[in-house]
C-alpha cells in the first residue's frame, strides 16, 4: 500500500511533488509568461545589466554595511564600452548605487528600496521598489518595481527569481517587464539569465574568495563582457 506523501508535497498527475518544485514549476511559468510580453524600447530596456553596471540587474538587496565596487568592460559594445560602479548596501532595506559610464561620459545611479522582506517559509517574495538612471541613445531615468524570490533545492544549489514592471521617465505611459534568473550550482558558481524590457542577457559569476567576483556576459546575447568586482564590509 502507497505511503502518504510527505508533510512538503503533493501528488500531480501521479508524480509526487516537493512544496520547493512546485513552487520552481510555478515561477518558471510565471516568467515564461512575461517573456511573451512584447516590450518595445529604444536601445535596451530598464534592467539592462550594462547599463546599471551592476552585471545582474535585479536579485535581492545588498545586505547591510556591504559595499562593492566593479568595473565592467565590453569591447565590442555599440553603444557602451566601460561601466565603473559603486553600489552600497545603506540599511537592511535600502541599497544606493553610483557609476559612470565610459564612452557615453554619463553619471548612473540607483536606489533600491525594500518594504516587504520574503518569507522563507512560505511563498511570500520581496516587494522592490527603485529607481536607475539606464542609458537608451541618452540619459534617461527609470522607475520600477520588482518581485524577488529565493529557493533553496539543496546545500549547493538554489535559485533567486525576479520579475518586476519598469517605465522611463517622463515616459510613464511606456512599460516594460523584467525578469531574472539567478542559479547557484556551487558556493562559487551562479548562471544568470536577465530580461530588460527588450533584450536578454546571458552570464556566469565566480567567486574565487569572499571579496572577489568576476562575472562574464553575453549583452545582448552577441556583446561579449568581463566584470569584476570587489566587497567589502563597513
């Protein structure tokens, strides 16, 4: 006789579920369905993660008292070629960012506020609201808000999904979706996968200490980037 199904899952189509994938199941539907959405933009989208230098755009706030600085090169970029930033993690639920952008010779900064936390226990996500100064043919001003989720499938391998609606000012009645996929299959190692509203962005991260990160991306998914970045406490 067939045991009952353990107290964290649930049987569908005769396949007996954990609570985890099914909730991993639900979300890659949910962002599968934004990518359906048909966002148009001017050169790239709000979340572009070249334009915010931050190399993944969306994900969970900095925690606090951590700052970090990166520099991002892309060589064959069209429109931009270096991304210096400095992004700092003010309060448990605020981060600050600033940068500037080489060839276009502009400033980029952010704010990211955060006034619901996730639920670990539940399938509550964090609630983000911001704003990012993101580089379309000129400096244009973006506002946004994102919904943000962490799974956690074993000791090495956990997933972090974001999906959020962003328009640029004064262009309010221009909206774009967002969405993210951030994998850690080890403690060092995390594929990224991002959408800014128009184009995808490709990318893996690695950590070879506490301080250092060294991100590769696809922009794009046809303009090669290197980023690296450094952290620190204070």
């Amino acid at each position: 006789m067939p045991g009952r199904p353990a107290k964290h899952s649930f049987v569908l189509g005769g396949f007996e579920m954990s609570l985890y994938l099914s909730r991993f199941v639900v979300f890659i539907f949910i962002i599968s369905l934004g990518f359906a959405i048909n966002a148009a933009a001017q050169q790239c989208g709000p979340g572009c993660p070249v334009c915010s230098g931050s190399g993944s755009s969306t994900g969970a706030l900095l925690p606090s008292g951590t700052l970090i600085s990166t520099v991002m090169s892309i060589p064959t970029g069209e429109d931009e070629t270096g991304v210096f930033s400095l992004r700092a993690g003010v309060t448990s639920w605020l981060d600050l960012g600033l940068g500037y952008t080489v060839k276009s010779k502009k400033l980029i900064w952010s704010a990211r506020w955060q006034p619901l936390t996730e639920d670990e226990s539940s399938w509550r996500p964090a609630v983000i609201l911001g704003t990012g100064s993101v580089q379309t043919g000129k400096s244009d001003q973006s506002i946004f808000i994102q919904l943000t989720k962490a799974f956690d499938f074993s000791e090495k391998f956990s997933a972090r999904f974001s999906i959020g609606i962003a328009t640029l000012l004064p262009e309010l009645n221009r909206r774009y979706f967002l969405a993210n996929l951030t994998m850690t299959v080890t403690e060092r190692w995390s594929p990224f996968l991002s959408y800014d509203g128009r184009n995808f962005h490709l990318g893996l991260s690695w950590i070879p200490t506490d301080w250092l990160f060294i991100a590769g991306l696809m922009a794009e998914m046809k303009f090669p980037a290197i980023l690296v970045g450094y952290r620190w406490s204070f």
